[in-house]
C-alpha cells in the first residue's frame, strides 16, 4: 500500500522522511482559510480532515496522511505571518508569553474505509523579547511561512523559555509519535524497511 503525504510542506516532509518510509506527496487542493468564529483546534482538525480527503479521493488505495497546525494566543489564531512586519508583530505580542499550538493529523484509505484521527497540542512559553533581538532573529532565520512566525527545529529554540506537550515534533508541524501508532493500526510496520 502506498503511503501519501498530503502535503508539499518542506517541513512535513523532513519529519516524515525520519522514519524512513516510502511515501510519495501530492498538494491539497484545500482553501486553509478559518470559518467564522472557528476555534483554532476546529480549523486544525477540519483543515487536516480536508487535505487527507482532497489527495484520498485521488489514491483511493492509497494511505494518505493530512496534517495541519494552528498556533493560538489567548484563543486567537496567529497564522503564517507571509511578511518581515507580521511576522515582528507576531513574535512581540508572543514575548514574554505562552502560545498553543494545534497540530492535527488524519489518516484515510478510502479503500479500506479507514479513518483515524487525533488532535496534538503542544504549549510554548515565549521568553521576554526586545524588538532588536526579534528583528535579529527574523533577519537570520525568516520563518515567513512558519505558524507564530518560528523555527524550533532552528534557532527558533532560542526564543523559549520553556515547552510542555507529548511529541515535539508536533510543534515542527507533523506529530510523529502519535503517527507511528496510527500507521502501526493500520498494518505498517515502519521497522520492516
């Protein structure tokens, strides 16, 4: 069976290339954009739900992974910030503060009438942050694309105090502990490759 990424996130696909499976990836043809009033752990869940549907619906065999995150301040949705200037604003309203972070993952064969799914939250607390050392840091590592406007995985780590949550690698946006048991459940023994 086939195993898709359903996703051409660079980032994804780094972490899932940890567990040296195949996989091949194929885009999403989903509009990530929140409903009114939606929760930031809703918008996480449907916009995993859709991505996994949209590339199952074109591999109907095969074992199609969805994955999205959402950051969230206070209940507020922070995005990807897209610019330098949001990206400043996201991180100055972050210092000194803890932010949640949604990642969802969803699993679909639509062959086998499989579905599984599951919600990480992972929590970060910010350190008290200068505008000098903020604009340092974007200068440096520019994580336009990146939800509350950091790379963990980079120099982002610098900008912590603290992390509280099960699998940090939720935080890098694809949740590998709680993937390898889902993939377990639907047969795959990652360690026969």
């Amino acid at each position: 069976m086939d195993i898709i990424l359903a996703s051409i996130s660079p980032y994804r696909r780094r972490l899932l290339e940890r567990l040296q499976i195949p996989f091949g990836c194929i885009p999403p043809e989903v509009e990530e954009i929140p409903l009114p009033d939606e929760t930031p752990i809703a918008l996480a869940e449907r916009l995993a739900r859709l991505k996994a549907d949209a590339v199952a619906k074109l591999r109907p065999d095969g074992l199609v992974i969805g994955s999205d995150q959402v950051a969230s301040i206070d209940g507020s949705i922070i995005g990807k910030p897209g610019t330098i200037d949001r990206a400043m604003a996201q991180l100055q309203c972050c210092s000194g503060r803890e932010v949640q972070f949604y990642t969802a993952l969803s699993l679909v064969c639509l062959g086998r009438n499989l579905e599984e799914f599951h919600v990480e939250t992972y929590k970060v607390r910010f350190r008290k942050l200068d505008d000098s050392q903020i604009e340092n840091y974007l200068r440096r590592e520019q994580p336009y694309d990146c939800a509350g406007s950091f790379k963990v995985e980079g120099l982002g780590i610098a900008l912590f105090e603290g992390m509280s949550g099960n699998d940090p690698t939720s935080l890098e946006g694809l949740p590998l502990i709680k993937l390898c048991e889902l993939l377990s459940n639907a047969g795959v023994d990652i360690f026969r490759y």
